[in-house]
C-alpha cells in the first residue's frame, strides 16, 4: 500500500514497528531496548530507530544506547 503512494500510521508499537531497527522488540518484556534476534522492523522509515510515550514514562535517554551501537540510525522518540 505505501509503495502506491498510500499512507500508513500507527501508535504506541504500532510506530515503533515501522521503524528499520526495533527498539523493545524483546518477547520478555518492553523494559530491554535491544534483543538479537528480534531487532528487525518493517524499514517504512528506512534508517531509523523509533521508541514511544517517551515522555509518559520517562524514557528520555533510552534511545541513546541504541544509536550509540548503532550511529547511522535516526533516533524519533514520540509521546
């Protein structure tokens, strides 16, 4: 659908999967910001790494581990 100019959207891990790296992908819980083997998102926006309700739950530096391992990553934290 996007590939013919549709629009997707999503909330809470519904954004964050769109995102080419998925941070809290880990099937133990949502507190681990990085889980091999399940780090693969759907790549809509290529490059990047994308948390959510950073400000709700004070997750203000969580993305910065992340881009450190990862530095051609964009970081988006939205609320």
């Amino acid at each position: 659908m996007l590939n013919r100019g549709g629009v997707i959207g999503g909330s809470s891990a519904g954004a964050t999967i769109q995102g080419s790296y998925l941070v809290r992908g880990a099937p133990e819980g949502n507190y681990i910001m990085m889980s091999h083997g399940h780090e693969e998102g759907f790549g809509f926006l290529r490059n990047s790494a994308i948390d959510q309700h950073l400000l709700a739950r004070k997750r203000e530096n969580d993305l910065l581990p992340v881009i450190r391992r990862h530095p051609q990553l964009l970081g988006v934290g939205i609320d």
